[in-house]
C-alpha cells in the first residue's frame, strides 16, 4: 500500500513538473516575441522619422534594411501567430526599399511620390501588426 501511494505521489509529482515546464516554456516563448515586438516597433519608428520627401537614399535603406532584420528575428520567434501580417509588412518593406534604392540617390527626385506611397503602405500594416501584437503581448 506504501510503494503504491509512493508511485502514485511520483507519477503526479512527474506530471505536474512536466505541466509547470509547459508553462514555463509558453511563458518563455511569449516574452520573446513580445520582446522581439518591441525590437521591431523602434526600428520601424526609425523608419517613420526618416521623411520620404527629405531622407537620403542610403538612410531609407539602412532603415529599411534594420526592420527587415528585426522583422525576420520577430517572425523566427512568431511560431505563425502572426504570419500573415508579418508578410504583408515584409512585402511593403522591400516595396519601400526598391523604391528608395533602384532610383539611386542621382533619380531619387523622381521616386519620392513611390517612396511617400511604400511609407504609406509600411504605416499601415504596421498599425495592423501593432493590434495583433497587442493582443498576444498585452499592450495598448
């Protein structure tokens, strides 16, 4: 009677650590993304402050190119919870990009009205992107 209220009790035991590494884990893997969020959310800020009519070309790039990389650690991290808004967001991103890049700065006169339509789009998704992580980071 003894060994089996002792195997009963190590079984439970078991389970429950195994539950408790669960959340552990669930934890873990939410204040990553959430963290991730917010690495992206300051790049893209960066992003934002650099005005499509006045920024230099190789400035629109380099922000560009820093949201893109905090986009692919947040989306390694995402475990697809946010797939398709994070894709959108990619897609405007490198919409952006070309339109800064392709030009060059010698045509970047030119493409500015393309540029101004990609930040547009950016900001857009990105408000999309900031409500969905709001829900899974609790943030306003």
């Amino acid at each position: 009677m003894g060994s089996r209220r002792f195997g009963c009790a190590l079984v439970a035991l078991v389970t429950a650590a195994s539950l408790s590494a669960c959340d552990y884990t669930k934890t873990a893997k939410g204040q990553e993304l959430c963290s991730r969020y917010d690495d992206l959310a300051s790049s893209v800020q960066k992003l934002q402050d650099e005005h499509p009519l006045k920024a230099k070309s190789q400035d629109l790039r380099r922000a560009v190119e820093d949201a893109q990389a905090r986009l692919d650690q947040l989306q390694a991290v995402a475990e697809g919870r946010l797939d398709t808004v994070l894709s959108n967001l990619r897609a405007d991103l490198s919409s952006e990009l070309e339109s800064a890049v392709e030009n060059g700065s010698a045509a970047l006169e030119t493409s500015r009205p393309a540029i101004e339509d990609a930040a547009k789009n950016v900001n857009d998704t990105w408000a999309r992107v900031q409500t969905l992580a709001a829900v899974q980071c609790g943030k306003s």
